[in-house]
C-alpha cells in the first residue's frame, strides 16, 4: 500500500473485507478484483454504523486495525 498513515472511515453496518495486499482501486477496503486474489484480506462485522481506524500500509499487527506499527517507517 502506498500510504503510510492510518484512513478514518465511516461505515454502515454490514460486512465489509480489508485489503492486505493494496491492490484495491477503493483502499482500505477490498473491491471486486482484489478480493478474488487477495491471500491477506480481513472480514470486517459492523453491527451499527461506526467510524473506525483501518490499517493503510499493510504493516499492522492487528489487522486490520491500525497499530501504529507506520510510525515506524514514516520517521
């Protein structure tokens, strides 16, 4: 993935996948294409709307949440 800094995003409930591998033309999350190949994607559960905090660089610990693990290589 390019970016190296974590995407807010706001979300409706529903199912959702992360994507892992930063092909996705919708990053942070999975389109039609990467979500076939993607061997890193993570299902996402939201039982309400919420806003969250999604992993952009891949780098994460605990994906697909953002760990700060990106502070690391944007110094």
């Amino acid at each position: 993935m390019s970016k190296k800094k974590p995407i807010k995003i706001e979300l409706n409930k529903g199912k959702y996948s992360w994507c892992g591998c930063g092909k996705s033309q919708n990053l942070p999350l999975c389109d039609d294409h990467s979500l076939l190949f993607c061997k890193r994607s993570v299902e996402i559960v939201l039982e309400a709307d919420q806003h969250i905090i999604l992993c952009s660089c891949s780098l994460t610990n605990s994906p697909p949440f953002c760990d700060g693990s990106h502070k690391i290589f944007n110094e």
